[in-house]
C-alpha cells in the first residue's frame, strides 16, 4: 500500500491532575492510509477523544512521534498546525461547533476564509459543498434554525470545503437520534465510496459496522485493531 | 484586505449582539471625540473668520471703537459706562495726531430708503456716515461716479454713494447717478456707485448707502452721544506703532484717563487680534483636549472592558476558528479589528454631533463654518490608536487560548 497519511508511534497523553498523572492515552501506535475508513470505539474516558484531537492537530501528544503526510508533528509551530487544520483536516464535532449568529453559507465558508480564498470563489464553493450534503435549500438558515441532522450535515460540509486529507468525526451521531444518525452514516459512507479517508469515534456497534477497520481503546491502550469483512452497505446516491 | 472586511463584519455583528455595553462604550468615545473634534473645528472655523476681520482691518491699519468688536473674554458690563467717542473727539484726535495718517470716521444705522422711483427698501439697509477717507481706508472702491469728498463732509452736503444691492432693489438696476434717495425726510443727490464686495458671511456688503458723516450727524442719528468708529490707516509697520502709541497718548489725555487707570476705549490692530485670539483658542483646544483625553480614556478602558467580555463569552467561537484554520495571529488581528471598528463607529457619531453642533452654532452666530476635515482626520486617527491599543490585550489573550480548552467552554 502506498503512504499513510497518519503515522503515530507510541503516542502518550498524561494529564496532571494535582499531584495524580492521568493517562488518557499510553504507547498508541496507529498508521491510517488514504481511503480508509476506520472507526475507533471504546467506552467511556477511555481516550477517544483525546486521540482525535490529537490526529486533528487541535491537541499535542505528551510524547510520542506523529507524522502527518510523512511530516513531523511535534516539530510544527502554531501556525503550521492551523494551516493543516485549515487545508488538510476537515474536523466534525458531537457537538457540531457551529457559529450560532452565522448563516450555513457563512459557517461553511469559513475554513476558506482563514486560507485566503476570495468571496466570490468562497460562497461558490460553500454552495457547492451544501448541496452536495442535500442542504441546497438552508444556505441562509442560522443553526438555531435548523434540525440537529441538518447541523450535523452543515458541520460537515464545512469539514469538506477545503478537500481534506482526511475526514475527523468524533461522535458524529452522538447527538441525533438513530434515524438521523443513519442518513448521516449513508453521508460518510457517500463520502467514503468518492475517495475520502475517514476515521470515526463512535461507541455504538451499530455505528462501527459502517467502517472497515475498527479499532478498540480501553483505558487508553489500543486493545484491538481489525478490519470489518462485511460494512454495511448503502446503496450510492 | 479580506481579513480586514471579515474582522469589520465580525465586529458588526458583536456590537449587534452586545447592544447595551456597545452602545455605552461608542457613546464613550463619542463624547471624547466630540470634546476634541468640536474644539478643533470650532477653531478652524474662528480661525477663517478672524483671518477674514483681520484682512479687512489692513495690515498697517488699527481702528478705535469704544467697545472691542470682536470680544473672546468675558465681562461686557465694564464698557458700558465709557464715554463716548463722538465726532467731535474724532476730529479732535485727527488734528493733534503728528505722524502722517489717514484718519476714516464712520458711523452707520440700518433703515429704509426711498428712491425717486417710488419704491421703498426693506428696513435692512445700512446707512453709514463717513469722512472722506473712509474709502481708501477701508479698500471700497468707487465703480461709477465719486466718492465722498472732503468738501461734501465740510458743507454737509446731501449726497450719497450706493452698493449694488440698493442699485437693483430700488432703482430696477438702472444706473441711479443723480437720482435721488430720500432718507427719514432729506433727499440725497447719489454720486457714485461702489464696486460689489459681494458677501460675506451670508451677509451682503452691497446693501448701503454712504454719506458725508456731517450730514448723517444732523440728518440721521442726531444724538450728540452717539459713538463713532474710527480707522487710521498707516503706511508702514514702524509708523503703525508709533501712531498707535501716539493716539492712545492722546485719546487718553482728551478723555480725561488718570495715570495707571485702564484705556476707555479698544485699539483693534491685526496684531493685537492675533494675540486675543490666541488667547482664546489656546483655552478652547485645552479645555476641549483635556475634557476629550479624560472622555477617551474612560472609553478606552471601556473598550477594553467590553472586549475582554466578549473574548471571554466568545471562547467557543474562538476555538471554532481555531479548529478550521485560524492562526494566532488571524485571531489577534479580528479583535483589534474589532476594537477599532467600534471606536470609529463612536468616532464617527462624535464628529457627526460636533459637526451640527457647528453647524447651528454659525446659524446663530455669524461665523462661518468651515468642514471640519481636520477633526475627521484626527478622529480617525484617535479611533485607530484608541481602538489598537486597548484592544490589543483582550485580543492577544484571545490569540492565546488553547483550541481544545476554547471547544470545551461552555
Ligand atoms: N483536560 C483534561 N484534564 C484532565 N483529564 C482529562 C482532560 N481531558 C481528558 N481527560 C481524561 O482523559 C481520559 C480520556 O478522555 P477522553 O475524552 O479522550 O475520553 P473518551 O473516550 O472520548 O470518552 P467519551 O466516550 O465519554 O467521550 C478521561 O479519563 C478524562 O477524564
Ligand atoms: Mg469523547
């Protein structure tokens, strides 16, 4: 197979809390390759999460090596870490992390904005990505004015506009209820089927089926790593 | 450019949110911008119009009135107990003076005339006694005709010169030499017609009539108490000052002015205008910087205030940024963007205020108001200086959060 786009090797995450060490994650080692799609699951504070964030480059390991696209990590400022979060990482949240005063289009846009594209190019390519997610008619809609599937989907749409590397979904259902939660799967799926490489939090089995690969976390240990002979299967729009 | 527009958008849309600490802080810094924006345009436009008193007043002519015409302090009560300055001390003065001069004496009323046509003016036309110097002393010079001469003052001729506006208003514009003009009962044979001035400060200086002041003594203001202004017109610096210096001498021995008492009557030379006005200004620029510095730091801190507020509920946005993209320095960039968008919002109201505060100002008082674009200027500049600099913590604390604690926030 060619190049990982993810390479960590022996990733830890200590957290101090007074005079106790809390490790959320302990000698992870993980390679992700382009049109993977990978779900992670675990229970509970069994540092999911941290792992994300850390992929997503929001986060810095305690110790450990991360290569992204071959590149390392650790030896990347501020600024080189926004510009991978802005060109190479498109990032889906649990919560959805949507402005709340701003439009669709706007929350859509807004990773071009940070990397210099103009207006017109922008909102062309905001509307693009919306209608590619089924939202071509709610450009204008503020989150409030939307369902919680159509949030998700805005999120997501965000997550694409700069045609990531790789797609980060934490818990991308855990705030829908498991009808939404489907047609959201059917959008990764999609996603997936075009060439994306994903990789998904989720502690509901159902969930995990979708992906291919699936790795397990317990207390910050990676307990199992395998891959998932029969995904299940949409249709492709 | 692009992030400029984003962080002005942006800031729009947080005054929106935040209305009533917004308001309170833009109001802040329109009160300070108006405090320094009024004063400075006030003295812009006081500026134009002494300039303007100042060339009318000659550069080596001084004028003797017996109340200051033009008065920057205060205390009006103590002129109204001087003496007058009659004709009589004019001429007086006009005989004792030694150094060469020209001494003009005038005095004028406003009232209607009546033309040999039939038709009366308005009640608005100036009507005013003069010597026969008056004309080269005050720069009026004849279009058609003569002007008022020595022997026309000396018989108490009844003659009269005419401005433009009396030509067209009463005689249909038609040329009026040797018409005839009837004021109060006295008719006047007119000799000359003098060359537009145009207006001045709204005011047109065509609408008059002139005649010999001997004759306006007897025929038109009869009051032997009434004062009258005179100008003296030197022809160089050095003999200004000696003139200057000679007719205070003499004023004050012929209105009986004890040794060390206070002048009775007002010398109005260029210079010492100048030197009132300056006076007057200075106070004005430091009482309208001093009250503006103390408006804008109040509002400066108010600026800070509100931004470290809005870094503080906005924490989650900023960690939304953060996460598709935004740097550090993006992020420092919109909230000074920010803080200065809100100042010039304040900015602008302030030299808004301050600008129709003028303009009603000059409505009512005859000074001509000139566009403030000096305080425009250093409003905007106040603003970009106010707004950067108290913004710049709040926003560096923004720039500084980190993007997982920032998501987190609720
Ligand atoms: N900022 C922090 N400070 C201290 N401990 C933390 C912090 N963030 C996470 N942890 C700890 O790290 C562990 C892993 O947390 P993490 O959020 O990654 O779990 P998770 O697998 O995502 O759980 P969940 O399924 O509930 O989202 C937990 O024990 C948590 O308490
Ligand atoms: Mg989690």
């Amino acid at each position: 197979m060619n190049q990982p786009i993810i390479e960590i090797e022996h990733i830890s995450k200590v957290y101090e809390m007074g005079s106790e060490e809390i490790f959320a994650l302990r000698d992870v080692s993980l390679s992700i390759y382009p049109n993977e799609y990978v779900a992670i699951m675990g229970p509970s504070g069994s540092g999911k999460s941290t792992l994300m964030n850390m992929l997503g480059c929001l986060d810095t390991p305690s110790s450990g090596v991360y290569n992204f696209k071959g590149l390392d990590v650790n030896e990347m400022d501020d600024n080189d870490l926004a510009t991978i979060r802005n060109k190479e990482i498109g990032f889906v949240f649990q919560t959805f992390n949507l402005l709340p005063r701003a439009s669709s289009l706007r929350n859509v846009e807004l990773p071009l904005i940070y990397a210099g594209e103009s207006t017109t190019k922008r909102k062309q390519r905001a509307e693009e990505v919306l209608a590619s997610v089924g939202l071509q008619d709610r450009m204008g809609h503020k989150p409030n004015e939307l369902s919680g599937g159509q949030r998700q989907r805005v999120a997501i749409a965000r997550a694409l506009i700069t045609n990531p590397a790789i797609i980060l979904a934490d818990e991308p259902t855990g705030n829908l209820d498991s009808k939404t939660g489907v047609e959201i799967m059917k959008l990764f799926h999609d996603l997936h089927s075009k060439g994306n490489t994903i990789i998904l939090v989720t502690h509901e089995e159902d969930i995990a089926r979708h992906a291919h690969r699936i790795v397990r976390l317990k207390d910050g240990l990676i307990e199992s790593d395998e891959k998932n002979s029969q995904p299940t299967y949409y249709e492709t729009i | 450019m692009r992030q400029i527009i984003e962080g002005i958008l942006i800031a729009f849309d947080s005054v929106r949110s935040n209305k009533l600490r917004s308001s309170l802080t833009i109001l802040s810094i329109a009160i300070g911008i108006f405090a320094i924006s009024g004063s400075t345009s006030a003295i812009d436009s006081l500026n134009s119009s002494v300039s303007r008193q100042l060339q009318e007043i000659g550069e080596y002519s001084f004028s003797i009135t017996r109340n200051p015409k033009v008065s920057f302090s205060i205390g009006f009560r103590r002129f109204a107990r001087r003496k007058p300055i009659t004709y009589k001390l004019a001429k007086e003065l006009q005989s004792e003076l030694t150094t060469t001069s020209l001494v003009s004496v005038e005095n004028s009323t406003t009232t209607s005339i009546k033309a040999n046509t039939g038709i009366t003016s308005d009640p608005d036309v100036e009507v005013t006694g003069v010597n026969e110097y008056y004309f080269t002393v005050n720069n009026t010079p004849i279009e058609d005709g003569r002007a008022i001469s020595m022997e026309d003052v000396f018989n108490k001729q009844s003659v009269a010169v005419v401005g433009n506006d009396v030509v067209v208003k009463v005689f249909n514009g038609n040329n009026p030499l040797n018409q005839t003009i009837t004021i109060g009962s006295t008719n006047y044979t007119i000799i000359g017609v003098l060359k537009s001035k145009g207006a001045v400060m709204g005011q047109s200086q065509d609408n008059v009539v002139i005649i010999p002041i001997t004759t306006y003594n007897e025929k038109v203001n009869d009051n032997r108490f009434s004062s009258v202004d005179i100008t003296i017109k030197a022809f160089s610096k050095p003999e200004l000052i000696e003139i200057m210096d000679e007719t205070t001498g003499i004023l004050r021995s012929l209105r009986n002015v004890k040794p060390g008492e206070e002048n009775d009557f007002e010398l109005l030379s260029n210079e010492n205008v100048s030197n009132q006005f300056s006076t007057f200004t200075s106070f004005i620029s430091v009482f309208g910087a001093a009250s503006g510095v103390i408006a804008l730091i109040v509002a400066g801190v108010g600026i800070m205030n509100i931004m470290l507020v809005s870094v503080k509920e906005r924490t989650k946005e900023i960690g939304i940024r953060k996460a598709v993209g935004a740097t550090r320095t993006t992020i420092l960039f919109q909230f000074v963007v920010e803080a200065i968008t809100m100042c010039q919002i304040g900015g602008i109201l302030g030299v808004s205020i301050s600008y129709v505060g003028l303009l009603l100002l000059g409505h009512f008082t005859n000074i001509e108001i000139v566009f403030p674009i000096n305080s425009i200027l250093l409003s905007l500049l106040i603003c970009t200086v106010l707004g950067s600099s108290f913004g710049l913590y709040p926003a560096w604390k923004a720039s500084k959060l980190d993007p997982i604690e920032a998501l987190r926030y609720e």
